[in-house]
C-alpha cells in the first residue's frame, strides 16, 4: 500500500467545518444534533485544528452529520520501503 501526499491533505478549516458548510449545516444546528452549547461546537473546531480534540469528539460530529468517522495510519512511503 502507498499513499500519495495529495491524498493525505485536509482542508484548511478541518473537517467538522468544512463538513458542516458544505452540508449547510449552522453551529447551531450542528449544536442541536449533538446536545450541546453553540460555543462547544467552535470549542470542537478548534481543538480539532489544535490537535487536541478526541477520537470519541470527532465521531459523535461525523454521526451528528450523517457521516462515519474513521481512524487511520497512513504510510507516507511505500511500506517495502518503509521496512528497510
């Protein structure tokens, strides 16, 4: 297996943002799906960006907005490669 850089990127914005904008979902709607505060779901955002955020906390948003949410590595050079 190998994956090719331009295939690892992520928007700028993160993935709970982008998500929601292009679904056109509002923080507030967003808010509602998962039971929380406004503030939580800008609270979610940023520690998505910050790399703080939980497995947990970004599979409760994906669900939220109808999506899965999956965990993976991803070999940055070819494994064969990455075994010598």
């Amino acid at each position: 297996l190998y994956a090719h850089q331009e295939y690892l990127l992520h928007p700028k914005e993160g993935w709970i943002k982008a998500l929601r904008k292009v679904l056109g979902m509002t923080a507030l709607q967003l808010s509602k799906k998962l039971n929380v505060t406004v503030s939580r779901i800008y609270e979610l955002e940023k520690a998505e960006l910050d790399d703080t955020t939980t497995l947990k906390a970004m599979k409760n948003a994906a669900e939220a907005m109808g999506c899965r949410f999956e965990y993976c590595f991803v070999p940055i050079k070819p494994l064969d490669t990455l075994l010598r």
